[in-house]
C-alpha cells in the first residue's frame, strides 16, 4: 500500500478498526484498497483500517493484505490465506453477536410489516434482552457462518482484480495531480470493488436474511429459513436470480461514496490536525484515522440501510421499486432517523472487533512466531 495512511492495519473484519502501527503521517497514497464496510459494509471495500464498518456498509470485501502466491510461493501463500480465513473468522464470530443486533434493529421496520416482529426494539439492551429470551443466546450467531464463509472467495476474487484495476487507474498524487488520482481511486476501488461483489453478495444476502430472521410471534414461533440452504433454495424459489442481488446496485454506489467521504475527510482534517508536534503523534494520528473512519461510516450509514432493507422484501409481496424508491419510502414513512437504526451499535462491533483483532494478533505471535491479517470485510 504505497503511503497508507499510517499504515492502518487492513485485518479490521468488515468492521472491525484494527489499528497497528502508524509509523507515519502521510496521506494515503494509491493503495489498493478493493475492498470494503456497510456492515459491516462498504467497509468491506475500503480503507483497510474499516474495513469492514463502513460502517458497516456493503458487504465486507476486504482488501488483500497477503501478497500473491507468485511473490512469497504458493506453500506460504497457502498458509498465510488460510491462517488469515482463522483471524478472520475468529473477529467476525466475537462480534456476530452485535452485527446480528445492529442487523435486527436496522431493519426491525421491515420485519414488522412481515408479521416478524411484535413491537420495536427499544435499543440496543431491549434487542439482545429480547433475542436472548426468545431465541436462546446460540441465536446471536445466526448467519455468521455465512459471514465467515466469505472470506474466502472474496480474498480469492481480490487477487485476481486488484491488480488489474490498479494498472488501469494508475494515477500518481504529485504526478498526475490531485483531482485526477482522486478520481482514479474512487474509479479502482469502485471497480475492484463491484467485481469482487458481484461474486459474493449472494452471501451477504443470505447472511442478512439469516441474521433478520426472529422467532416470529404472529407466525407461530416459526423461522422463515432453516438455514443458510434454505435461503438460497426459498429465494431462488419465489424471486429467482434477482432476489439474491436485490440491493447490489446502491451496494456499488455505497463502496465509491464512502472512498470519496473517508479521502475528501482525510485530506481536509490531515493539513489542519496533524500539524507541529502532533505531526509524529501516534495517538493523534489514531485518533484522526478513527474518527474519520467513525464519520465517513456515519455519512454512508443510510446506504447500508437502504440496501439491506431491500434485501428484507425478497419473497414478500410488496417490494420496493428501487433503491431511490425505498429512501423516499423509508424517509416519508418512517422520517430520516430510520436510516440510522443500527448505527450505535455498528460503532460499538468497530470497537470490539479492534480489541479482538489486537488480542488474537498478539496470541499469533505468541505461539506461531508472526502475525497473519485477516483481510477479512464486514
């Protein structure tokens, strides 16, 4: 990552701010960021160090932070893919039980004009107190293992696009200009980005609905699915094709809105903040890099909403008619405070999953004698 910013570490799970070492202050340069959160999304296709919040938007794609089997040979490239698959699986699974509330909160409007929810949810205690109670505390994990299973392909699907897409948009900050690498980036990233999703939203989908889907009171108790089959075999059933992407154009839009929002915000803050003796400060240039990550994932929140809400009309009778549609409707139905929901409590899995990430980073080099980065998205 040619000048990252401080060197974010990039393991941060689709939502998870895994902040390593930040030995410098330079802006970020064109590293290759194909990835993303938004959810924890579009994080998943974007600033390593968000990946994975987006906050939370789009499906954590995340970017690659293992070198190609050609650069280190195919036995380590091996080892250290599947050891990042572990780190990854290990921080998606210690904050699947936050992402499933943030995901039931977000989209508790939607389960309620299913019949899939008797009430609101009061916050984030009255969601886990309720879901505990009705569901049983193993419940917090519905639809991780979907969440899980795509890391895989989409590390596979990043090497295969990130250096394509970063030939094709090569531009050089002092070379080329400001602007135009600007540009060049939001193009490379919303590129590698899209491709890589077109592959795996699938799984982002069916991760959605598992994690959306409650004990319902007015069905009997019953779940919609019974599992992560199950999904795909029911949706493929009553929508086809199109009920398992339903949301992926706002989801593309989601990954270059939120590039614009998190290098638009870093350029801006990066002259005025990191000036004088806080030029070498490790604790501002934290500071700053979280807080812009917090912002630009607040900024784009609404995004996430709006395409996971999509996803929750698979199968039911009314459907929006497009994205624009469902913000118009969510707005004028439900007022603006409604694309937020879930917010809080995708700031708190960015939290959580940091804390997990640097724990298991120091476990690796405690009994393994290195550290392995997930990559893995949100």
């Amino acid at each position: 990552m040619d000048g990252g910013i401080h060197r974010f570490s990039g393991r941060y799970m689709d939502s998870h701010l895994s902040f390593q070492s930040f030995p410098q202050t330079s802006t970020p340069g064109n590293y290759n960021m194909t990835s993303g959160a938004l959810s924890n999304g579009f994080h998943g296709h974007l600033h390593p160090a968000i990946q994975g919040t987006g906050l939370a938007l789009v499906p954590h794609v995340s970017p690659i932070f293992v070198e190609a089997p050609s650069e280190k040979g195919a036995k380590g490239f091996m080892i250290d893919f599947l050891m990042g698959g572990v780190s990854a699986a290990v921080s998606k699974t210690a904050a699947a039980p936050i992402e499933r509330v943030k995901l039931l909160i977000q989209n508790q409007d939607e389960m309620i004009k299913a019949g899939r929810l008797s009430e609101p949810y009061k916050g984030i205690t009255d969601c886990f107190g309720r879901t505990m109670k009705e569901e049983g505390v193993l419940s917090l994990w519905r639809g991780n293992t979907a969440n899980v299973i795509r890391y895989f392909p989409t590390q596979a699907l990043n090497f295969a696009f990130k250096d394509y897409f970063k030939r094709l948009f090569n531009f050089k900050k002092e070379k080329d200009g400001y602007w135009k690498w600007f540009a060049g980036n939001l193009a490379s990233g919303g590129a590698a980005g899209a491709s890589s999703l077109l592959f795996v939203y699938s799984l982002d989908y069916a991760r959605t609905r598992l994690a959306n889907d409650s004990k319902a009171a007015k069905k009997g108790g019953e779940r919609q699915f019974n599992g992560l089959v199950d999904v795909y075999k029911k949706t493929l059933k009553s929508d086809g094709v199109a009920g398992l992407y339903r949301g992926f154009n706002i989801s593309c839009v989601g990954i270059i809105v939120y590039r614009g929002l998190y290098f638009g915000m870093y350029d801006s803050l990066k002259p005025v903040v990191l000036v004088g003796d806080m030029q070498d400060s490790f604790f501002a240039s934290f500071l700053l890099g979280w807080g812009i990550t917090i912002g630009a994932g607040l900024a784009s929140y609404p995004i996430d909403t709006v395409r996971r809400r999509m996803m929750m009309t698979s199968g039911e009778a009314v459907k929006y008619k497009s994205s624009l549609d469902a913000f118009k409707q969510i707005v004028k139905n439900e007022g603006p405070k409604s694309l937020f929901k879930g917010a809080g409590a995708n700031i708190l899995r960015a939290v959580a999953g940091a804390g997990v990430l640097a724990g298991y980073d120091k476990l690796q080099v405690v009994v393994l004698g290195k550290k392995y980065g997930s990559g893995g998205g949100g």
